[in-house]
C-alpha cells in the first residue's frame, strides 16, 4: 500500500521530467529558452554550494516568518473583539470589507514610498495578503456554537474563560485551522511577488535578477525551490496541526 501510494505521488513529477527531458534533448526548444533538468540541477547545486541560494532563502524564510506571524495575531484579535463587541463590528465591517477587496499588491507603490524597499514593505503586504483567510475564518468559527452549548454554559455558571476553553474554542477549531492553512498559502504568493517588484533579496529578487541577466536555469532554479519550500512547509504545518489537534480534540482530528 505505501508503495502504490508512493507511485501516486511521484508519477506525475516524473511524467513531467521525462517530457522536459525528452523535449530538450531532442532540440525542439532552444536550450537558451528551456535548459535541460541536467543544467538546472548543476545550477542549483552551484547556487546551493556559494551560498547563494541559502542567502535567498533565508530573506524569504525570515519574511515569511514575521509577517504570517504578525497577520495571524492580529486576525485573531480583531476576530475575537468583533465577535464580542457588536458595536465594534457594525463600525468595522465597512473599512474591512473594502480592505478586503483591495489587493494588496496593489498598494505596493505607496508602501514602498512609505517604508522603502526593504522588509518592511514585504512584510506589509504578507500581513495584507494573508489577513483576511484567518479573520474570515476565525469569526465563522466562533459564530458555530449551538445555542444549546451556549445554555450549558450558562446552566453551569461557567466563567467566560471557562466558556472558552470549553466550548467556543473547540467549535471554531476547525475554522481557524482552515483559514491558518489558507492565509499561509497567501502569504508565501504574497511574499514572492512582492519580491518580484520591491526587494534587493529573496527568492522573488533571486528570479527577477536572473530573468534580467537570461539565465533562464536560474530562474527555473528559483521557481523549483519555491514550490517545494512552500509544499514542506504546508506539510509541516498540516502535520504540527493533526497531532496539536490529536492531543487536544482527539474528536475533531478524527
């Protein structure tokens, strides 16, 4: 059964490098336009061994880090103030319905003329981009506790902490999770094109400075570690997330 599964999984990259490979050798496109999977990995173990790519990554990885990290606090601040204080809600739902409709890539030139082209402003727009799945998420969460669990609640003269830790949290669990999953996603595109337009590195700069010097092996390089870099860290999150949930709500991991 692992076996088969295995074949599942990698029948479909396989498939692909051998087209590339047959493609290439066979001259039907330029080399110049489409190297080889041969030229592409001596490139990346090139860039591997000067350091170059570790650098890349680390921008990226550091980005990534502190803006997912920053939205994904304060999604669930305002989340939880919205959901308790409905004069709150009515006052801001209008400004984040329009912030939500906005993409943020958009207002990349005002942040850069605001913080420069630096973290900051790829930080911003990883806080923008990737808001509003973990708010949305967070609050249709809080919003599925059956009123008879609200009643149990109150029957037990529960503290509202106590409520909480019981009974609301668990019900939004599977929402949050989602939206975590989902904002994750956003931000990591967020973040490489960001790096496309306003950066001096990351993996985003790394393929706009190749496609600038035609170096189109490096610029495969770089698509390449992007979408396994972002696939292992979606896996690490979804594995840290079903044993968190294993330890905590068996129930809802089943």
């Amino acid at each position: 059964m692992a076996g088969m599964r295995m074949i599942k999984i990698f029948f479909l990259p396989l498939l692909l490098l051998v087209v590339w490979q047959g493609v290439t050798a066979t001259g039907m496109v330029s080399p110049y336009l489409l190297p080889g999977p041969g030229r592409v990995l001596e490139t990346g173990l090139y860039m591997a061994g000067n350091g170059t790519l570790a650098g890349h990554m680390a921008a990226s990885l550091f980005r990534i880090a502190a803006g997912f990290g920053l939205s994904v606090a304060l999604a669930f601040l305002t989340a939880a103030a919205l959901y308790r204080w409905k004069w709150l809600d009515d006052i801001c739902q209008g400004s984040l319905s329009f912030m939500r409709m906005t993409p943020p890539l958009a207002l990349t030139p005002l942040l850069i003329l605001w913080l420069g082209i630096g973290d900051a402003t790829q930080i911003a727009i990883i806080v923008l981009a990737s808001f509003f799945p973990v708010y949305l998420n967070t609050r249709d969460g809080l919003s599925r506790l059956d009123a008879s669990f609200r009643e149990l609640a109150a029957s037990l003269h529960l503290s509202r902490t106590r409520t909480v830790l019981y009974f609301l949290l668990p019900a939004a669990t599977p929402s949050i999770i989602t939206g975590l999953r989902l904002s994750f996603g956003y931000s990591w595109r967020a973040l490489i094109a960001a790096e496309l337009i306003s950066a001096s590195s990351g993996l985003g700069y790394m393929i706009m400075d190749a496609e600038q010097m035609q170096r189109a092996d490096e610029v495969i390089v770089g698509i390449l570690v992007i979408g396994l870099l972002g696939w292992a860290l979606d896996a690490a999150f979804s594995t840290v997330a079903s044993a968190l949930l294993k330890r905590r709500f068996p129930e809802l991991a089943a």
